[in-house]
C-alpha cells in the first residue's frame, strides 16, 4: 500500500517539480519520497491515536479516510485483484485500529472502570483543554502504533498478494522450434558468442555483455507489475491500416533475432553508471509495424510518432522513421539469453538503439499506437527533450578520481557508447585536455554496443588530471562543453584527478 500511495504521488506531481526532484536528488529521488510519505503516515497515525482519546468518532472518520485514500491508490495503477487488495487494506486498520486502542489503554488514556488518580497540574490541564491531556509516553506509544501496524499490514499484504512482488530469476529462453525453409534464413536468428576482441581485460573494466542482475535500473514504477504473459496481450494500433492483437505466444513464434545494445538514461551524469550493454532477443519493430500496415513511405501526420504504452499507463514516444531506418528496434521478450527479468519488463518491452529510454524504453509493453507528434508523452509533459537521441559518450572506469597510484604504467580504459553511430575512435588526456594520445580501441561487437579502450600510460610522479573524449562512427568528436542531464542528455568529458607517487 506505501508503494501504492507513492506511486499516486509520482502520477500528482506537477512536471516541473518532477524535474526539479530528479535533478537535485538523483537516484535517491524515490526514496526520498517514500520516506516522507513514511514519516507523514506515522504523524497522521498519532495524531488519530491521540484523538482517539478524545474524540472517536472523528477519530474513525480519519481512519476510514485513510483506507479510502489506500484503496484509490492501489487500484489506480496496474489491474489489482479485488479482493486481496480490500482485504489487505481492511486488515491494517483493523490491526491499527486494534493496537491503537490497547496502547491508548498502557498509556492510561482509556479504561473501563475508574481513572487513576492524576496530578494537581494534570487535572488542571483537563479542564482548561476540555479533553483529555497525553503525555510525552502516551504519545509515543499511540504514535508507535503506526509503525508496528504499517510493518504487518506490508506483511499482510505481501501474503495475500501471494507472496513477494519480486518474481523468481528470469528463466532461459525458449522459442518455438521452427524448421528452416528450404534456401531460406532460419526462422530466429541468433548470434554466436562475442570474440575475444571485442573485450580488453584490465581491473576495473566492465564487461562487454552487461549481466541481467547488474543492468542499470530507473523507473517511475516503484513496484514493477505483475503481468501473467499467459493473459497478457499486445496491441498495435492508432494510424494503421490493420490493427493488431498478440498473445505472447504469437510474439514468440513470430521470426526473431538477437542484438547487442547500449541502453542508457538520460539522466546519467557524465561519468556516470546508467548505461549497460545486453544482448537482447526480440521481434523488429519495423517487422510488427509492417504486419499492421505501415508502410514507411505512407507516414503522415496521423503516423508521425510511435507511442509505447506500458500495463500502468506509462508512455514513452519516437518518431515512426526511426523504426524503419535501419536500426534494429525490437519488442523484446529476452536478455542475455533468459527471459526478461520482471524489473526490465517482463514479458515485453520496446528496446530502440540511439534514443534515450525517455522516450523509447516501454517497459511492461500493452499498446504501440501511430499518431501525430502533438502528442507528448510522460518525461516530455515534464520539462524534457521531445527527440531524445544518445549524446557520443565515453567513460573511465579503471582508474577513479582521487585515487593515488605508483609511477609506471598504468591503464587507462573504460567504454564509449554512441549506439547506431558506433565508435571509431577513443583519446586519452592526462594533461586536462593540452594533448591527447589515441587508446586502442577493442574490436566493435555492434555499432549499437558499447565499445573497449585502453590506453597505456607512463604515469611520472605527481598530480594529473586525466580526460577521454570518443569520436563517433560518422567522424564526429563529442564535445567539451558541460551541460548537464535535463533537458536532453549531459555533455562534457569524463575527467578524473590523480596523484602519482
């Protein structure tokens, strides 16, 4: 139910202090809210214990306002099964209600037969304040109440929702058998493992194929939904001539294909850790498109963006020519060769090479609709970029800012991504930026993947300021000038400062 009712605030919010909350907090911006939303119901829950005492009808009005307001929030979001959901809700006040009374009692505010004798100054208090006065342990034990009560109502719920949110680790993959047509291509086309060069070994470097566990993770979804992929179904629709309908089965059993893509938010700080590399397994978009009939020389006005839409209302949006460029946007159903993780959007979700998941990574995927660029979508109604493609970036991760280091050679290396562009060049500064000496580049898995580099550096004794800076497919070198994540993406170069002795 907290996750509920913070998730109803996400919804609330207005877009402007949306984007004012992500940039000044970052990754803690949801549990900062969360925390709040706690510490705001264990008030309210005191300060109804403490009415309690005074005035219980008003006291019960409060109550049953709270459950309303937790029943609206749980079924304001993904499909909830009724009854668990009115039967956790019901739980907790009972439970609440309950031990608010027998902590009134300990705290001597409620009692079946005589009163305790109270103080000269107590009685004093009583009647110039018309009620009942609580002392510094009453209140404690009353406003206790709310946290013991929410801890067993989370209890509770998890129980009769059938046990934890978190489904089991993602199973391996396994599509329908298909045998291959006489002189035609195999049905689903995957891809053999990544050669030895596409990676280089040095400490620190990450791997070239991201594992599922350590693949980075934002979402506006503070609990991922439970989708049941036997009754969950696919829409096409909006602008198409021939609107469609799959079940997962029929996604599956569609051709399909493997693909190494960099994923990467659009708040990831220069530097920063949100972006991964996953070999995913899906169905082209374009393929699904095609089979609606869209035809990418009858895009119009009507059809000019393509609009995800996820199981709880989420939306993301691109421009419907990117689909039909080139670049290998899928519905994906795998990663890493397993199903996908519930947490990346199982059963299915658009992965789109070179746009920022802002605008093209619907998780929990229900609906792909064709319609006008007038539209906006969520993060878009919040303040950022309506484009969103992925800014040529590069990262140093073997050597980390205020280390301290032996003279010799050291290694200098990390990744650059600029996916669909591909990389053709990475330099190292270790003058801040007066000369730069090219890193070898490891061999390109995909121009849609991240790419290896290292560079050997004769580290002399001192202070050093250390600097890369990537030169996409297309000869274009990112820039140095800093911006930051909001509107469209962070620019600049990695720096790292370091001593040598």
């Amino acid at each position: 139910m907290l996750a509920a009712v913070a998730q109803g605030v996400v919804g609330l919010v207005p877009g402007w202090l949306a984007t004012a909350g992500v940039e000044l907090l970052g990754a803690a911006d949801i549990p900062v809210l969360i925390s709040a939303i706690l510490v705001l119901a264990f008030l309210l829950a005191g300060l109804l214990g403490v009415l309690a005492a005074r005035r219980p009808g008003l006291a019960l009005l409060g109550v049953a306002a709270l459950g309303a307001v937790a029943l609206a929030a749980c079924f304001a979001g993904p499909p909830a099964a009724p009854a668990a959901t009115v039967a956790t809700v019901a739980a907790a006040l009972l439970l609440g209600a309950g031990l608010s009374e027998a902590l009134l009692r300990v705290a001597g505010l409620r009692g079946a037969g005589s009163a305790p004798p109270r103080s000269p100054a107590v009685r004093s208090r009583e009647a110039h304040s018309g009620g009942v006065v609580v002392d510094r342990g009453g209140f404690v034990l009353v406003s206790g109440a709310a946290a013991v009560a929410g801890l067993a109502a989370a209890v509770a719920g998890r129980a009769l929702a059938g046990g934890s949110p978190r489904r089991a680790a993602p199973k391996p993959l396994r599509l329908p058998a298909e045998p291959r047509r006489a002189g035609g291509a195999p049905r689903h086309r995957t891809l053999p493992p990544p050669p030895e060069d596409a990676s280089i070994e040095a400490p620190g470097m990450p791997p070239l194929i991201t594992p599922a566990e350590d693949f980075y993770l934002v979402d506006t979804a503070l609990v991922s939904p439970r989708v049941d992929a036997r009754e969950w179904s696919l829409r096409v629709g909006g602008a198409v001539r021939n609107p469609l309908e799959l079940s997962y089965s029929d996604l599956l059993s569609m051709p399909t294909r493997e693909a190494d893509i960099t994923l990467s938010c659009v708040s990831n700080e220069v530097g920063g850790g949100l972006v991964s590399n996953g070999r995913w397994t899906g169905v082209l978009l374009s393929d699904l498109l095609r089979e609606a009939g869209m035809d990418p020389r009858g895009i119009s006005g009507d059809s000019a963006q393509i609009v995800g839409r996820s199981v709880d209302g989420w939306t993301a949006g691109f421009r419907t020519g990117l689909a039909f460029d080139g670049r290998e946007a899928l519905v994906a159903f795998g990663l890493n060769g397993s199903e996908l993780p519930l947490k990346h959007g199982y059963p299915a979700r658009l992965v789109v090479p070179g746009l920022y998941g802002y605008v093209s990574a619907t998780k929990w995927l229900a609906e792909i609709e064709l319609t006008g660029w007038d539209f906006d979508a969520y993060w878009i109604q919040r303040g950022w970029s309506k484009e969103g493609p992925v800014r040529t970036q590069s990262r140093i991760d073997t050597v980390k800012d205020g280390e301290t280091l032996p003279a010799g050679r050291i290694p200098v290396g990390g990744v650059a991504w600029v996916p669909h562009r591909g990389i053709s060049k990475v330099e190292v500064s270790t003058d801040g930026g007066k000369t730069w000496q090219e890193a070898r580049l490891a061999a390109q898995l995909d121009p849609d993947s991240w790419r290896h580099y290292l560079y050997e550096w004769e580290a002399p004794p001192g202070e050093h300021t250390l600097q890369v800076r990537a030169t996409d497919g297309e000869g274009r070198t990112q820039t140095a000038r800093r911006a930051p994540p909001h509107p469209s993406g962070a620019t600049g170069y990695h720096t790292v400062r370091v001593a040598v002795a």
